[in-house]
C-alpha cells in the first residue's frame, strides 16, 4: 500500500472515513475527544509527502543524525498540506498557549531506528536559523513536528508541541476527518482507538 495519496485516493479514504465518524470510540482511555474545526482543505491534487518506489522521501539528504535522516520540504511536502499542519500545529497552540509558526522553514524526517523506524515526520521552524540550529548543531529551543501514522483506511497525524524554555510538552492525536484526540499521541491510544473503531470492528 502507498502511504502518502495524491487526491483521488485521499478523497476515498476521507468517505469511508464519513461512514463512521458518527461513532467515535467510548475507549476505556479517560483522554478528551473533540471535533477539531476545519482550518485548511484536508486533501490536494499532490501527494502529502512525495516517496519515491522505496517508500523513502524522495529529494535530497539534508542531514543525517544517529536516529532519523531529514530532507527539505520544499518539493517534498504537498503545499496544500503544507498548510493543514501549519494550521492544525497552529491551532493546537493557541490551545496550550504555545508559540505559533508560519511554515516558512520546515524539514522532513524519516526515522531510522527504534519505535520510530520508517515514521515520516514534518517539522516547523520559526525561520531558516533556528532550522540550521536545530537541525545541524542539536540546539533546539522548541519543538513542532507531527508524525504521519498510516492505517489501513487513512493518514494518522499525531502532534508534538514543547517549549525547552519552560519545560513544557504536549501532544494530540488527529484522526481524519476531524476527531481530536486531545492530550494524547496517537502512538499512546492505538489506531483503532485513533480512528473509533469499536473492539467488534464496527
């Protein structure tokens, strides 16, 4: 299964998603769960993250770190969902009170070993600097990346948001096509919990 689909599959999965998002999941887990508002279009004519026949992105090596590799976005990340993360990181801030970004740097990791081999990971920047920073010397003031989770049936986008300078971390899980799993990483609830699948499968 490709991972990452251009607008025709994407709308397909996002139907089958309709079908059940009615009933979300009374998960025995005591997280909140939400409807998140819609903020950006949730599909485009172009993939979310390009791959190539390897499923690996498919551009250039930024750099390399022990655990992840990362990439540009540009030419990578599909601009339209360029915009849903930049909204949806945007939105999930103003929640926690967080700073806000406005996409105009960001990297692509794919990581390479541990829980995180193979995850697909997009990551924010306030600027080219702190990029550079973050990227190339490990100085990381704040963090703003949100890991691309895919199911049999749609694209899990779970959200990590910290702030070095006062300790803080935060998590949410988004599960097409707008259930908010707040206060939680999608890895934490499982995918079927993420999506509201009941135990018998309905």
């Amino acid at each position: 299964m490709r991972l990452w689909p251009s607008w025709p599959a994407l709308a397909a999965l996002v139907a089958a998603l309709l079908l059940s998002a009615c009933s979300v999941d009374e998960s025995p887990s005591d997280h909140e769960i939400a409807r998140i508002p819609t903020l950006a279009p949730i599909s485009g004519p172009t993939p979310m993250v390009r791959m190539n026949a390897e499923e690996k992105p498919d551009g250039p090596v930024v750099v390399r770190q022990d655990k992840e590799v990362y990439y540009s976005c540009a030419g990578l990340v599909g601009e339209w969902f360029l915009k849903l993360v930049v909204a949806e990181m945007n939105f999930l801030a103003r929640q926690e009170e967080l700073e806000r970004m406005d996409g105009s740097a960001c990297a692509v990791s794919l990581g390479l070993k541990g829980m995180n081999t193979d995850r697909i990971k997009v990551h924010l920047f306030r600027n080219a600097t702190e990029a550079n920073e973050c990227l190339f010397k490990r100085r990381c003031d704040m963090a703003r990346n949100v890991a691309l989770i895919p199911t049999q049936t749609a694209i899990l986008r779970s959200y990590f948001l910290s702030d070095q300078l006062d300790k803080r971390f935060v998590q949410h899980c988004l599960a097409p096509p707008n259930t908010w799993h707040k206060g939680v990483s999608c890895e934490y609830i499982g995918k079927a919990v993420a999506l509201g699948v009941k135990a018998d499968g309905s």
